[in-house]
C-alpha cells in the first residue's frame, strides 16, 4: 500500500519542462523528449474521451 498522500493538485511538470534549456539537449534526446510527450498527450485524449462518453451516458439516464 503506498503511504503517500493523495495531493489535491495534480503536479503540472509540465510547467517546469517549459521552462528548460533545450540547447543542451543532443538531437536523440530532444526526439525521445517528442515521444514521451506526445504519449502523454495520447493518454490525455484517450482519458478525456472516457470522461466525455461518461457523462453523455449520465445525461441520458437523467433526462426526463
């Protein structure tokens, strides 16, 4: 069981990626850089489509 506390903020690393050099960053590592967000984004879109079937089966349910 992890016994780290739920934080009520999601951590936006994001923020701090922005905010990098990338002029250090040889060209694999700026690709790999690519793959890792652009799976990331995937895995955004693929969750907010679950959310957003989600909540058009609620509405069904409820309306009158």
């Amino acid at each position: 069981m992890d016994d780290e506390p739920l934080s009520e903020k999601p951590d936006m690393t994001l923020s701090y990626l922005a905010k990098q050099d990338l002029y250090a960053l040889s060209a694999g590592d700026l690709e790999d850089r690519i793959d890792a967000l652009k799976a990331e984004v995937t895995r955004c879109e693929e969750e907010l489509k679950g959310r957003g079937d989600t909540r058009s089966e609620a509405e069904k349910l409820f309306k009158f």
